[in-house]
C-alpha cells in the first residue's frame, strides 16, 4: 500500500453520506511506527487536492503532561506510558472539534527540543473537513480511551516492524543528547512496554496501514 493509496483512503472519507460533516481520522500505533509522519503527509496531501485549510493535525502528544506535573506525580521515568497523558482534556478536545464549526481551534503539540508540551501549534479552522490525530493509545481499551475511539470515522493502525522502530527510537532519544547506553536503556524499559501494550489494540482498528516508505515531514517535536 503505498502513499498515493492512503492519500486516497484519507480523500474518501470526504466523499459519499454525511460528507459535509466534520471527519476525525485516527492514527494508532506504537511508539516510532511512523504516526506523526504519515498524519502530516495526508494533512498536506489533502490540503493540495482539497485547498487550504481543509485538513488539520491533532496529535496526542501535545497533551503529554509536562516535566513539572510528570516530577509532582513521579512519573517521570515513565515519560510516554498511558498515564502521562491528560486523557480527558485530548477527550475533550476532540468532542469540540467534532462539534464545533464556528470558530478556530486551536491545537497544542509536543516540542522535542524543549522536551515539553506546547499550545496552539496547531489550528483546526472552521472550514477544516478532515483533522487527523494520532497517538498511541487511541485502540486502547482502558477507560477513557474508548470515549475517543467513538469520536472517530475510522482508526488505522500504523504497522511497522519492530526493528525499525527500535532504530527510529535510539536515534530519537540521540537527537535530543542522549548517549547510546542512556538512549538504549530507555527504548528497553520504557517505549517496548508501551508498544506491548499499543499492539493489543491492533485489532479494534480499521485497517492496517504501513509507517515506512513515506517522506519524511518536517519534525514538529512529537515522542510518539
């Protein structure tokens, strides 16, 4: 399957019944499968066919809870695991996306250089067709992830192979001055159990999409 295949999976949604209704695409997938990649490729794809604007980006990871609160909780080392997320307010954010056609909306993200989540990157405007989230727990089936799976039109799971990711995570971790062994350590006890746990959700998806072969966007900081 390759881009221009996806591009059109992602065009479709916005045709047919109820086309003229706010469509919300999810991404799912564990961490380093290629998420935010493939959600900025359709956004841009979609904006070229459709126009400006028609599409938004709404990752997950701009409601990561910041350094204080995860220091405050003592969580700290599990930066990226289920319960280092505002769950409820990303919840609520979808519910007015989905609801809302009236005013701007704007979209917090997740700055990999200051290694805390930022607001308003991002904007839904009111004449946006398609928003596409991503994140790695929209399949997940622990309360209060099920209220966002039902605010979605489809959820796909982004596949890629585990030594891939492992690759795409050490460098990740590098980028941000890591050395290898601290980089190493914390793929292991951290980002393979959360992805244990997001591949559980796979089946609860729409369909499975692949998170290679795509062009590489311009890097906006997500940890997912």
């Amino acid at each position: 399957m390759n881009e221009d295949r996806l591009t059109a999976l992602a065009l479709g949604l916005l045709r047919g019944p109820g086309s003229n209704a706010r469509t919300i695409l999810g991404l799912a997938g564990p961490p380093g499968a290629g998420k935010s990649t493939l959600a900025r490729h359709l956004v841009a794809e979609v904006e070229r066919v459709e126009g400006p604007g028609t599409a938004a980006y709404l990752p997950l990871d701009g409601f990561h809870l910041s350094a204080a609160q995860l220091d405050r909780l003592g969580l700290t080392h599990r930066k990226g695991a289920p319960a280092t997320f505002d769950a409820h307010g990303y919840i609520a954010l979808l519910r007015r996306v989905a609801a809302d056609r009236f005013q701007d909306i704007y979209v917090p993200d997740f700055d990999r250089t200051l290694d805390d989540p930022v607001a308003a990157r991002h904007v839904v405007r009111p004449h946006t067709r398609l928003v596409i989230t991503e994140g790695n727990y929209l399949a997940a089936t622990e309360n209060p992830w099920p209220d966002a799976r039902r605010l979605l039109r489809e959820l796909w799971y982004v596949d890629t192979e585990d030594t891939v990711r492992q690759e795409r995570l050490l460098r990740r971790h590098r980028d941000v001055g890591r050395d290898e062994a601290t980089a190493l350590r914390w793929v292991t006890a951290n980002d393979h159990p959360n992805g244990e746990y997001v591949k559980q959700g796979r089946a609860l998806c729409t369909r499975a999409v692949p998170g290679t072969g795509l062009p590489q966007a311009p890097q906006r900081g997500s940890v997912s």
